[in-house]
C-alpha cells in the first residue's frame, strides 16, 4: 500500500511539475477572450468612424440633404436584398451542372423577388428608383443593366433599359463616390445610418475608401477614423 501511495504521489509530481512550464510559458500580455481556447496579443475591432457635425450652406441645401437620406435609408434594404439573392444565386449555380436546373432555378429566385417585392418596388419614386439601381451596383459591384442581361436576356436588359428611361432611370447606372458628389452623399448617409444601427452594414463590392473621400468632397477631415 505504501508502495502505491508512494508511486501516485510521484506521478501527481510529475503531472503537476510538467503543468507548470505551460502556464509559465503564457506571456502576461497576452489575453483570452470569453468562450475562446486560443491566446492572443491583441482582439480585432471594427473600424470605427467618429463623424463631426454637419454644416450646410443654407436651409435648402439642409433640406436636399434630408430628402437624400430619407429615400437612401428606405431603398438600401432592398440593394441589400439584392446582393444576397446574387450572392446565393451564384453560389448554388455553380453547383448545378445542367444547363436546364440552372435556368429553372434562376426563375425560381427572379419569382421569389417579384413575389415579395414587387409591389413595393412599384411604389417607389423616380429619384428612389434611381438610387436603389446605384446602390445594387454599390452592393453587387454590377450595374442592374447587366445583373438582368446576365440573368434574362440583352433583349430583355435592353427593353427593360428602354422602358425605364421613360421615367428618367437608366439600369446602367453606376454608383461613383469617386466623382459623383450626390453619390458621396448617399455614401456619408450610409455610414451615418450602420453606426446609428439605423441599417445593417454591410461592405460594398466596390473599391473606395469612405475617409478619403470626405477629406476629397469635404475640403478638410470631416471623419476620424479610428
């Protein structure tokens, strides 16, 4: 019995001595976050953007500027929306091999939309309209024009094209916060409106960088970003 304890105690020795490396061997500034097994140096964060007040020239220009933001923020759901069904879209089509399912199951997605918003969409107004076709390319990195020639047919994309200029829309156009100072301005609106948790973020498909430009359009750093 003596034998016996005598083994265990020098196994537990052993068991708790060669534990003792792999504490010590966790520098003191490196941390563990809840929930997670491995140890880091540092957490990742989102960027955050602080925003200074906006100045406007005159009431009007306040008054454009508010009419802006409110048919952004009520269009961008629907860009959002957009983007996903296409994201979906693609990544299933590639996992059809027949021409056919892939044609049957684009339908299946183009019917799920007009189902469930069509009837909104309708009620949209023409500058609405015409930023929701900026903000599809915003989120999808393709213009509408081409997302529906893709889809349907360059017949269908040009007739679709040519119907929607009688309203003054054109599918083919881009979103440019680049050169556009309009499309800045729907740009400042969106990023105003994901840090007020007012819309859900999400990045867009295209390349630009939101601090540089509002240093461009705003003449000076209307944004730190952190």
């Amino acid at each position: 019995m003596k034998k016996f304890l005598y083994i265990l105690s020098l196994l537990l020795s052993v068991f708790v001595s060669g534990q003792e490396p792999i504490k010590d061997s966790i520098p003191e500034d490196y941390i563990r976050v809840e929930g997670d097994s491995i140890w880091r140096q540092h957490i990742d964060l989102d960027e955050v953007y602080v925003f200074n007040k906006l100045n406007f020239k005159s009431y009007d220009e306040k008054r454009q500027y508010l009419i802006l933001r409110r048919k952004t923020i009520k269009v961008f759901p629907y860009a959002k929306l957009a983007a996903e069904k296409l994201i979906e879209l693609n990544d299933s089509i590639k996992k059809i091999k027949k021409r056919r399912h892939k044609k049957r199951y684009t339908k299946k997605i183009q019917k799920y939309i007009e189902k469930e918003f069509s009837a909104e969409l309708k009620k949209l107004t023409r500058t609405e309209g015409q930023i929701l076709i900026k903000l599809v390319h915003r989120q999808t990195g393709t213009t509408a024009f081409a997302l529906v020639k893709e889809l349907r047919s360059g017949w269908r994309a040009f007739w679709y094209n040519t119907t929607a200029s009688l309203f003054d829309i054109s599918l083919k156009e881009e979103y440019n916060p680049k050169e556009v100072q309009e499309d800045y301005l729907i740009e400042d609106i969106l990023q105003r409106a994901f840090a007020g948790n007012l819309l859900n973020r999400q990045k867009s498909a295209l390349d630009f960088d939101y601090l540089e430009l509002s240093n461009k359009w705003s003449g000076d750093s209307e944004v730190k970003k952190q």
